[in-house]
C-alpha cells in the first residue's frame, strides 16, 4: 500500500514537517514523486519509519540512527530482535522503579522500613544498565568482564554519600575543565588539577587504579564519538584536551 505524506504521518503519529526533514537529511526518502508533486511512500518506507521510531525511542539521536539504518550491513531483522530485548531491558528499569516507589509509598505510611541504600536501589541499577547498554561492549572488550562486573558491583554497593561525593566531583571537573581549556595548556596547573580530580572520580567506580587504564579511557574519550560528544557539547574541543592533560599526568601515551 502507498501513502501520501499526510496519511502516512496520520498513520504513524508524526507531522508531515519531520517527514520532510527526514527526506531532507536523506533517513528517509520516499519512494518516488507523483505527477502532482506528492511525496509517495511504500512499504519499504513504512518499514525504515518504523526502525526510525524505535530508535528513537531508544533514545538513540538521528544522526546514529542514519548511520546505522543506511549501513550496508544493516539487518532489519536482526535490528528488530534488538529493539525488543533492549525494550525488555527499559521494562526491567521501569519495573524496578516502580517497586521502588511502592516501598517508598509503604514506608512513609508507615507499614516497613527501609534503609537509606535501598531508597536509591532503584535508581543505581538503572544506571549501571543504562551504562551497560551504551557502553558496555567497548568498556567490556577494553577491560574485561571481571573489571566491569566489579566496577558496576562498586556503584550497586555505593551508599547515599559516595554517590553524592560523585556528582559534586563531576561538577567540579566541568568547571575546572572549562577554565582550563581557556589556557590551552593542558599541562597548566589547572588541566593536571582536572585530571586529579578525574582520577578522584573514578576511584569511587574502580576497585584499583592504574595510570595504564587511566590513559586508555582518557584516549577512549577522543576515539568514541559518544563520549567526546558529551565532553564537547558546550566547548568543541574538551575531550582531546582532556584526553591530553591525563595523558601528561599520568606519564602514559595509548
């Protein structure tokens, strides 16, 4: 069956504008033009439309999404049995949640106890598998499972403190780094204070440190578009700057 780009926005709750945009940065075209001028889509479209919408409700932006969906080496199939055991995995954190707010609801009622760390239960193993999910096979190939395991048994086990010790560290080294990257010495005093307060951080996820690994995550920072994303979205650049200033604090080259 073919659709207009109106009935096939209607049909997949999306405006004829993102359908538009989508055949203007090339994830999806329609099948052909009509003798009036109508953007015509068949079943094949359907179909990428779909893909399209379950990555996205992976969380996945659309530049990745294109990027995978235009490979030559994509699998439709294989993709499809993807989507549903990465959905599962996002019920299993819903799930999780969800008891977790109806312990809360419990003891405030006052019908059980619970511990500061079970408060935050809920909330810790959704980010160890969100973290597992985007990054888990680099990480795993790069340093093992046993590190991996062990690093993530570390959060699951992290008390309301140490996790907070966490969050103000990252912040600091956001606004030490931005500071540093002013200088563009990042063997200034302030680039080696970010990448102690770097090492600082990671001590609280890693069971034992080496400058060794410490170089090699730096290096990854640069090497994966994902984490120099997060690193550069608000000053292009901050990544291999940072990559380099730990690379002249620890000593180490990868």
């Amino acid at each position: 069956m073919e659709y207009t780009i109106q009935k096939l926005g209607l049909l997949a709750g999306v405006s004829t504008r993102t359908l538009r945009y989508y055949d203007e940065i090339e994830i999806l075209k329609p099948a052909r033009i009509n003798s009036s001028g109508y953007r015509i889509y068949g079943e094949e479209e359907v179909n990428r439309l779909q893909q399209i919408l379950f990555y996205k409700e992976l969380g996945l932006p659309l530049d990745q999404i294109k990027e995978i969906i235009t490979s030559p080496t994509f699998n439709a199939a294989v993709a499809l049995h993807e989507h549903r055991e990465k959905l599962l995995n996002k019920r299993e954190q819903l799930d999780r949640l969800i008891a977790n707010v109806d312990q809360t609801i419990a003891a405030n009622e006052g019908r059980i106890t619970m511990t500061d760390k079970e408060k935050f239960e809920g909330f810790k193993q959704q980010m160890v598998e969100e973290n597992e999910q985007k990054y888990g096979k680099e990480i795993r190939e790069k340093y093992g499972d046993h590190a991996v395991n062990q690093s993530n048994e570390k959060v699951l086990n992290m008390i309301q403190g140490e996790h907070d010790t966490a969050t103000k560290l990252a912040e600091e080294i956001h606004t030490i780094l931005a500071k540093a990257l002013e200088t563009s010495d990042p063997a200034g005093e302030l680039a080696q204070k970010a990448a102690d307060l770097h090492k600082q951080w990671l001590m609280l996820y890693w069971n034992e440190y080496s400058k060794e690994a410490h170089a090699g995550l730096a290096q990854m920072y640069v090497d994966d578009e994902r984490f120099t994303a997060y690193y550069d979205k608000e000053q292009p650049g901050t990544a291999k700057f940072l990559r380099d200033a730990i690379h002249i604090y620890t000593g180490k080259r990868n």
